[in-house]
C-alpha cells in the first residue's frame, strides 16, 4: 500500500464515507486538483460495512482503526460533514500523531466542545483547521480589494436545516467582517428566519435563510458610498475550499484565526436556541484557548476579541 514518495498522502476519517463530501474532495484530488500532489492514501470510518465498500469502490485502502491508517498517511481529514458531534471523538483518535489535520465543517456541535477540540490539538502540538466552503467566494475577493470599510453585508442563503447549514452564510459573514460579533436577533418564522448580527463599528449582517430551499448564495456589500451585489458561483466552491485546504497542509500551519472559527460556532448556539425570538443576544464567547500556530496580523486589527492575548 506504499505510495511514490513525491505524493502528500491524506487520509479520510468519516462516519460514513459514502456522502458528498468524500465523493467530492476524492474527484478533485484526482482531477483539477492532482497537480498539488495530494493523494487520498485511506480511509477509515464509524459505518464500517458502507464505508468499506466505497473505498473498494473507489480504489482507496480501507483501514480498520485510525491507529492503522495513520502508518500510511502524512494528514487527516476529519469528514463525517453531517455529524459534528463526533468530531470531538476522531479527533481525540488523530490528534495523538501530531499530523495536520482539517476538520470538516460544522467545527463542533457546540461552543464548549469547539474550545476542547482546540485545547486536545494545543496539547498534542497538532495543527487544526475547520471552515465552510463559504469563506472562499468572490464575496470575500470584493471585500478584499474594497478601500473603505464595509458597513453591512446582506445575505441571501437555504438549505435543508438551520442547524446543519446556516454555518455557511455564517462563514461567509464573519470572514468579510472578522471576528468581533457583539449581538445576534433571531426574525420571521422557522421557514424563513432571518439572522441580525451587530459588529464593531456599528457594522451589521443579515442573514436571510429559507428552509428546504437550495437558494442560490448571494450577498450585498454595502460601504459608507455603495452597494454591490454578487452571486456565489456554486461550481467553483469546493475547488477553491479544497484548494485552501491544501494551502494549509502545504503549511502545516492553520490559515484562519482560531477567533473567527470559534465566533462562528458562538453565532450558531445563540441562532438555534428555539425561545428566544425577536430580541438581541449577547455573544458571548468567553474566554478564547491560546492562538493556535501564528499570529494572524490582519485578523488582530479587525478583532477587539484578540486585543491583549498573544
């Protein structure tokens, strides 16, 4: 099962590998993206009897436990995108080996168990990074070159739930305006709520999410002298995601401020608790595990979050 020695070889860790995800990201490492040199080099997985029967499908090594796959791997990737609560748990099997390891979204079921996926990686000297897809669009490519300071940004999103993918208007949200979130107000009904957020500097988003609707992603920019809309061109988003995931395994580093990570699983604990309606929340994220790998210059000036931490 040896690989050439010139491939970066990564290994699946799923719940069930028969899901969007793995199918995806397994195309694209053998196609548009085989110039990077990354190879899947095997897989393991909860749902042993499925799982197995994608890898022989799909010509990967199946392994039996972590502990096995790892012999034959240089990172992980933590799947399971629709099972967060069990991120915790793989990652307490892959950490151990100190190899990078990306961890899919949503990060963790909840705030607290986010703060201990970090700390687990602090204490084994692990790199770990997690993000939506939604963080790499031609959104944030505009807010980018912008010269002044964007005031609101509006949102138009869907999908099957709330809960498993209000994370990536979320992502997208907080990645143009950073990591210093002060309220959430939660509006309208369960079909179609619609998400305020209040930043620094008076800033606000809104996010205006349709439930059991695949809308198309699309968002308005609005600085102190204009507004522009742009459509999220849905084919290139896992080309791009998977392409920065690979920037951070070239690295070895994490390429996203632990700050923004975290804020975003803060925003949807506050979003998901079912009574509270047409009020502002506190965000509250308590206090932030120690940066993660490097200082991240840029994000600090946009944070009030990270002032007087090192």
């Amino acid at each position: 099962m040896s690989m050439p020695s010139d491939k970066k070889r990564l290994g699946f860790v799923d719940y069930r590998l028969d899901n969007f995800h793995a199918n995806t990201f397994l195309t694209l490492l053998r196609g548009p993206l085989k110039h990077r040199g990354y190879v899947v080099a095997g897989a393991t997985a909860v749902s042993r009897e499925p799982s197995a029967a994608w890898a022989r499908a799909h010509n990967v090594p199946y392994f039996d436990s972590a502990g096995e796959l790892n012999e034959y791997v240089d990172g992980f990737m933590v799947l399971a995108p629709s099972d967060p609560q069990l991120h915790l748990a793989m990652c307490e099997q892959v950490f151990p080996f100190q190899k990078t390891t990306f961890v899919d979204k949503t990060f963790a079921p909840d705030s607290p168990t986010a703060a201990r996926i970090y700390d687990l990686a602090d204490r084994h000297g692990t790199a770990v990074q997690s993000t939506s897809v939604l963080r790499y669009t031609s959104v944030q490519e505009i807010v980018e070159a912008m010269d002044q300071q964007v005031q609101n940004i509006y949102v138009w999103s869907g999908g099957t739930s709330v809960e498993e993918y209000l994370i990536h208007p979320v992502e997208l949200v907080v990645s143009c305006l950073g990591a210093d979130a002060t309220e959430i107000m939660r509006l309208g009904d369960d079909s179609h709520p619609l998400f305020v957020l209040k930043f620094s500097a008076g800033r606000v988003a809104v996010i205006d999410f349709t439930v059991g609707v695949d809308v198309p992603y699309a968002a308005a920019i609005t600085t102190p002298q204009s507004t522009q809309f742009e459509s999220v061109d849905m084919s290139q988003l896992f080309f791009n995601g998977l392409s920065a995931m690979l920037d951070f395994f070239d690295a070895a580093a994490p390429q996203i401020d632990r700050a923004e990570t975290l804020l975003v699983r803060t925003i949807l604990d506050a979003a998901t608790l079912p009574p509270e309606r047409n009020r502002f929340l506190p965000l509250i994220p308590g206090e932030l595990p120690r940066p993660h790998a490097r200082k991240f210059q840029r994000a600090t000036e946009r944070s009030s979050i990270l002032d007087g931490r090192a």
